[in-house]
C-alpha cells in the first residue's frame, strides 16, 4: 500500500520545502480580512472568462467523481466559460488523461486537458536522442510510451549507476528502499533529476497518498547541490502552456485556478497573476479550517467554496 501522510503532516512538509517553490512577486503579508467563503463556483462565474480546474480533490477523489462537478462543469460551458484542466497526474500517458475523464463522464475535449506529464515530455527533448532516462513509473508502463531512450528502475542497482539522468512519472511503485539505491547513486555521479508530478499528496480514496515531489525534495534534501527540474503546479512551463491555450485576447486576471492545495494550485496562481478559488471538502485540506491554513501559510486564494 502506498506511504500516506496526515494533512497536517503534508502542510509542515510543503512549509518546510517553499523555498524552493517560484517566487511570489509580492510579499505575503498578514491580512486581517478574511477570504470570502462562497457556496459554489456559480457565485464568482462573473469574476472570470476561464476556468483552470485541479483534478483531484475538485473534480474527482481517486476515480470517483465528486457530487455535482460534472453538472457544474456544463454549467459553465454553457455561459460560454473557457474551461481547463491543469493536473499534476504524471502516472498516466496523455490518451489515458482523455480516457479517465471520459469514464469519469466529464465532457473536456483533448485539448482542453493539460497534464504535467505532457508539458515535461516537451522538454525533454533538451537531452537528445542518445540520452538515457532512468524512469520512476507506475505498473504497466511501457518504454514505447515516450519518445527518449528509458529504462524503468526497479530493485536492480547496477541500472542506477549506468543511466544519464532521472525520470520521476509516478510513486505508485516506489518504496523507501528504491529511495536510498537513487540517493546513493545521485551522491556518487549527480545527474539530471526530472520530475513530471510536483505534489508532495495527492487525495485518494484511502487518505493523502505520497507523490513524486515528496520524494524529489527528499532527494535534494540527501544530496547535496543536486539540482531537480519540476514540471507542474505550481512551477511555469504547466502556467505557459495554459495560457497559450487561453490565448492574449484574455487578461491573465480573467483566469481563475480552482484547486484544493495552497502550496500548488494557489501558490501557481498568485505568482502568475491568475484569480484562484480554494475548495476545501474533498481534497487536501478535507475536514480541515481553510482560513486558519491560510493564514498559517500566507497564501491567500480569491475565495473559497466548499465544492464547485
């Protein structure tokens, strides 16, 4: 079974690691004007032209859709709301994001889905075709999958040693033992570090689940100067490659990011300008008080509503 973390022991974690997160481009200060709590997405649909929806936690909790997302989401479309989906979801190669919402009965269209995955294969074209990716990846993954030259890591320690660089799609099959073969291969010979999924939790149906980025900060916690490059909330390349789906003709702060995590979904959308909505039933901060997570964190959404 997958490692799972407390929400409050995820909120410490991602408190601990912000350094090394963007930049805010202001100060967070205190506020002593709390966010406005809202009942539903309906109430701030004015506020907006887009929409850019976190997966998990607002639309779905593992593969379960949340009561009332889908509807919600055909409202908007109706009004004639741009609508998007920006996931750190990594396990899953682009024709399985499409798939897993069509199942889920949601109507985006391909190109309305931006996974983390995607925007980081993009770049990985840097390295060059001779370029050999160790992969940290889900069950049933296939090397025809992606266009470099991979080799998945299991429990082998020679192939640590022989590959150029590391490629983090999914923790569904890592475990503390994996964990230390890379750290120790990393302090002999650093080497490029790519992670294609930022959360440190993810919320499923058996708690908050540890992600790539819990174990990628690990890592630049064990060895020292070891540089990992992020793809996802909340890092630039996902934020470039949405609003150039948006388009210039919608000023950034039409935008809205609707998402349950401070650290990723909130904190992408202040560095870029975006409005951000927090929802706080289902996800990262479920049974938790939103306010008092914000203002332990200083990181102030828009507003908040309890679903969409």
């Amino acid at each position: 079974m997958k490692k799972t973390l407390t929400s409050r022991q995820a909120f410490e974690r991602y408190e601990a690691v912000r350094e090394r997160f963007p930049a805010l481009p202001f100060a967070d200060l205190p506020t002593s004007t709390p966010v406005p709590q809202v009942p539903h997405l309906e109430a701030v649909a004015d506020q907006y032209d887009a929409f850019v929806f976190d997966a998990f936690g607002v639309l779905n909790v593992g593969e379960v859709p949340i009561e009332g997302a889908v509807e919600r989401i055909a409202e908007l479309r109706a009004q004639g709301k741009r609508l998007f989906v920006l996931t750190n979801a990594a396990s899953y190669a682009f024709e399985q994001v499409v798939e897993k919402f069509i199942r889920l009965g949601f109507d985006f269209r391909a190109e309305e889905l931006v996974s983390s995955r995607a925007v980081c294969e993009l770049h990985l074209s840097h390295w060059g075709p001779d370029f050999q990716w160790g992969v940290i990846a889900p069950t049933g993954f296939s090397a025809q999958e992606l266009d470099q030259s991979v080799v998945a890591l299991a429990d082998e320690p020679a192939l640590y040693d022989a590959v150029d660089g590391f490629l983090f799609l999914s923790s569904e099959c890592w475990t503390e033992a994996r964990q230390d073969l890379l750290a120790g291969s990393l302090a002999k010979a650093p080497r490029p570090v790519v992670v294609a999924n930022p959360d440190l939790v993810a919320p499923r149906e058996i708690g908050l689940t540890v992600e790539p980025g819990y174990y990628a900060h690990d890592l630049m916690d064990r060895v020292t100067g070891l540089q990992v490059a992020f793809h996802g909330k909340p890092f630039p390349s996902v934020y470039d490659h949405v609003e150039a789906l948006v388009g210039p003709s919608y000023p950034v702060s039409r935008i809205a990011m609707v998402g349950d995590s401070l650290h990723t979904d909130i904190w992408g959308a202040m560095v870029r300008g975006w409005g951000s909505v927090l929802v706080s039933d289902h996800g990262f901060l479920k049974g938790q008080d939103p306010m008092a997570a914000i203002l332990e964190s200083r990181l102030y959404p828009s507003c908040i509503v309890p679903q969409i």
